[in-house]
C-alpha cells in the first residue's frame, strides 16, 4: 500500500496543497484563494486536493502545514495570551525594564504581569547574585489562574540555564503542568532584550498555535484522514504538533523558506537564489547546501526586535496582484500594495477595475492569462518601461543577497513567477521547473524534521573534541524530540566561535541536526 502525504502552505494571495506519493511524485495540486479566516483557505485547499487525487483517504498518512497563523496574530494584536514576563536580572539589568522599544498598542496587551527578579549569570557563567527564589513563590501565588502562558527570562542564560531551569519548577510546582512556559535560552541568541522579546511573543502565541493545530487534525478527521501532522518551521525543516506548541514562534516566516526548499527538491540544486514571486510580494533566499541560509541581524517581528533564528530573506513589493497606478506625463508606480486573492475579480484581464502587474504582463504577450482583449487600449510603450521596472526591482534584489558579482543560478518558483523573463541580470541561468507553482507546498510535504541548539560551552570542562561532539548530541536530541528518525540524523549545519574575553576558553557553537520523519 502506497503511503501519501499532503503539503499546505498558507501564502498571502493563495493557499496551496499538493498531495504526494511516497516517492514524492506529485499526484495532485491546487491553488486556493487565501481567505480572510486563514483557516477556511486552508481546509478549502485540503479538500481540493484530497478530491483532485482521488487516493482513499485511509492512505494519507502525514500531513504538513506551513501557516501564517502565529505571524498574523502578532502583526495584528489578536488571540495573544495573557502572560506574565519574569525578568531574571536584578539587580543588573534595572535600567532598562521589560517591553522598552515594544509598540505602545502591543506593551497594553502583553505587559498586565511584568516581574524583575534577584539572580541571572555573568558573562563567564558566575552567578551575579543568588536565584531569589521566594520571590518566584510569590509571584506564582499572584499569577495562578490570571495568565495562559509565562515567559522565563535570565541574564545569559545561552552561558546558563539554572535560574530559568529553576524558576519553571517552582512555577510548576505553583500553577500546574499545564501552564505553558517558554524559556528564553532554548529560544533566542546572547543578547538580552531581543532574546526576552523573543520569548515574549513566544508565550504570546501559543494559544494560537495549540487552536491552528487542533483545526487542522479535526478538518483532516471530517474527511477520513487520520495522519501524522506536522509544522513547517523557519529553517526549512518540519516540527511535530507538542514541539510546535511549545515554540510555535518558530513557524514565522516559514512560506518563503518552504519556497527554497521546493525549488531546491524540484530542480535538484543545492547552491543557488531562489525567487519566490507570489500575488502579493516577491521573496529572494538563497539555498546554501539544500537549506535557507540564516539571518545574522536582529529581526522586527510586528514592530518588535527579537534575536531568534530566521531565514536571510528580502521582500518586495511586487506580485501578479500588485497594484500599477499611472501617472502624469507618463510616470507609473509599482505598488506596494496589492489586491491579492482578489485578483480574479479586481484585476482588468478578468473583468476588473484596477490595472495589476499581471495585466502589464498579459498585455504584452508574456503570459496567457484571462482576457488579452481587455488590456489591449493599454499604451505598449509605457508598458515596457513598467515590464522592464519590474524585473530591474527583482534584478535589485538578487544582486543584495549575492555575496560577489559572480553570476549564479536563480531558480523561479510561485504563481506570480510566470511574470518574469527568462534571462535576469546577475544570473548565470534562470530556472522555471515544473511544478514551480506550488513549490511552498512541495516544500512544506517534503521536508525534513530538525533541530537546532545555540550556546555557548566551556572547552576546558571537556576538552575541544568532546565539547563539539556534546553539541551535535544536543542538536541531534531536539530534531528527535522534534520528530526525526533517530536512525537517519545528519548534521547539516555547524559554526564554533571562540569568544576571547570569556574566561575557560569559552566557544560559541551552533548546531542543526536533520533527518527524515521517524515513520
């Protein structure tokens, strides 16, 4: 019996699913609007491509979702959890308070419980002061039964993790297992307050998490399918449903890398950029040894500064919804605003009012999409200036995530991706695979589970070879309790950097662990 497996991801314009066999052949795709309710899309799509197949549905057995969930409910301030923020730093870090540079409008929302307490660790790994540990007793008492989730922060907790270790289990002891709590140093990089930001929007959403995940395991069983149910995360790999509740913030910005990951499955590369052009924004990666390649700066994440892991990605504003507004004395601008899954309605190929980057594209025989009739009145000369605009924005973008000027392979995938020519400057070879269109999907169904740790050691505790050996174990544990296949873990990231002003010939070591799904 043939095992089948099906891929969603959630974009700003389409939703799209692909059914796979388990050769990862594909048996069946679609492209559905996204909706409003992220969610309704999202079932749309399944169903679509569950009936498309026409596979029995007992044969579905795993089933992956890259979703927009959690990014939109922090970007739009809704279905956060009440939380309480418990800073471990005083008296060191009084200065400057929780929350500081958070918008005023999302500081309402998530700072009703905010405690700063007596501990944390210096730079070395010593203790500033003891773990005030009453004073978690007390707070525990005040916050039992007012707050759905908890965020832990210590002062360089990546060096060490006993004051956060121990204040979650007197918080455990206090108000239950079943509160959420989300630990900064399994979350964010050195720096204090991006990585206390990170673990606040953490906490923030993992109501969310817990509701997108029990709604997709509930609209799979309406329709038969009992499947193992996984979570695109940020790095291009999958996450069981418990990890993903427990950190669900690493589900942001999990569309475009499903992209590269696509691209790199469809065209068999594994060195390249990718360009990911949807209905609403163009995304340019680069795929480094099959995988994203990772931001080293600090990201905003809905007007907050967090230091968490995210894949190196530009945006912009340019996508087959695009609005094109025409002005005076022949002058035009590109967006950056877009109609989006309104497309099909708003867009003058089908019918609509507004003239969209599409319509530029059908009108001058690029692509055959709706009504090439509806379009003809358009002047061809100004729209070559608008066409060759457009590809110099995405040109742009390609030569910014280039590390020389050497022309290298771009690989196009994305609805959108049909829009642009055949040849761009800066690239050695430009690639249209089959099946480009629903590369985040693919992306999403064939991914891999990993696991990442960032931390800093002491190589004099165990000598230099142990020590990085230690850190693969521990990278190879969280892709296992992630959901990978103990027997097949690989490797697939690895950085160690000495950190000469910290006593014990201290290193700083990163290491991502990844293998195939644990069947």
């Amino acid at each position: 019996m043939t095992n089948y497996r099906i891929g969603i991801d959630v974009g700003g314009t389409h939703t799209d699913a692909v059914l796979l066999d388990e050769h990862y052949n594909v048996v069946a795709d679609v492209k559905s609007p996204t909706t409003d309710d992220v969610s309704c899309g999202i079932y749309q799509a399944m169903k679509e491509v569950v009936s498309a197949s026409k596979v029995p549905v007992e044969n579905i057995k795993y089933a992956m979702l890259g979703t927009t969930h959690c990014t939109n409910a922090i970007v739009e301030r809704k279905r956060l959890n009440k939380i309480a923020v418990i800073r471990i730093g005083a008296p060191a870090t009084l200065a400057i308070k929780p929350l500081v540079g958070v918008p005023d409008d999302l500081r309402e929302i998530l700072g009703k419980h905010v405690y700063i307490v007596r501990g944390g660790h210096e730079f070395d790994g010593r203790e500033i002061v003891d773990l005030d540990e009453q004073y978690i007793y007390n707070i525990a008492n005040e916050i039992k039964g007012k707050v759905d989730s908890i965020a832990i922060t210590s002062v360089f907790s990546p060096v060490s993790s006993e004051h956060e270790m121990r204040a979650s289990t007197i918080l455990r002891e206090v108000v239950g297992e079943d509160i959420p709590l989300s630990l900064s140093h399994e979350i964010g990089s050195v720096g204090l307050l991006e990585r206390e930001n990170a673990t606040i929007l953490n906490a923030a959403i993992v109501d969310v998490a817990r509701t997108t995940a029990e709604g997709f395991i509930n609209a799979l069983e309406k329709e038969g399918i009992y499947a193992k149910v996984f979570f695109g995360q940020n790095d291009g790999t999958l996450m069981s449903v418990d990890y993903t509740v427990r950190y669900p913030i690493l589900t942001i910005a999990c569309g475009p890398t499903n992209s590269l990951r696509g691209a790199s499955f469809l065209t068999d590369r594994a060195n390249s950029i990718v360009v990911d052009v949807g209905g609403t924004t163009t995304d340019v990666g680069v795929l480094v040894d099959s995988f994203p390649r990772q931001s080293s700066l600090a990201v905003e994440l809905g007007g907050v500064r967090t230091n968490f892991r995210m894949p190196d990605i530009i945006s912009i504003g340019l996508g087959g919804g695009t609005v094109i507004r025409l002005l005076d004395e022949g002058k035009f601008q590109i967006g950056p605003d877009s109609v989006g899954y309104r497309l099909r309605e708003k867009s003058l190929v089908f019918g609509g009012d507004t003239l969209t980057a599409t319509d530029i594209a059908v009108a001058l025989g690029n692509v055959e999409i709706g009504d090439m009739k509806l379009v003809a009145h358009l002047d061809k000369s100004l729209l070559i200036k608008i066409y060759n605009k457009m590809v110099e924005m995405v040109e742009e973008a390609i030569d910014k995530m280039k590390t020389s000027n050497t022309p290298v392979p771009v690989i196009l995938v994305g609805g959108g991706s049909v829009l642009l020519p055949g040849e761009l400057k800066g690239a050695s070879e430009v690639i249209k695979p089959h099946n480009s269109g629903v590369a985040n999907a693919i992306g999403s169904a064939i991914a891999q589970v990993s696991g990442q740790i960032e931390k800093i050691f002491s190589v004099d505790e165990l000598g230099r070879e142990k020590t990085l050996e230690a850190a693969k174990e521990m990278a190879r544990q969280e892709a296992i309790i992630a959901g990978a296949d103990p027997e097949n873990l690989f490797i697939v990231d690895f950085e160690d950097i000495p950190l000469a002003y910290i006593p014990g010939n201290a290193t700083k070591i990163r290491a991502k662990a990844a293998g195939p799904l644990a069947l």
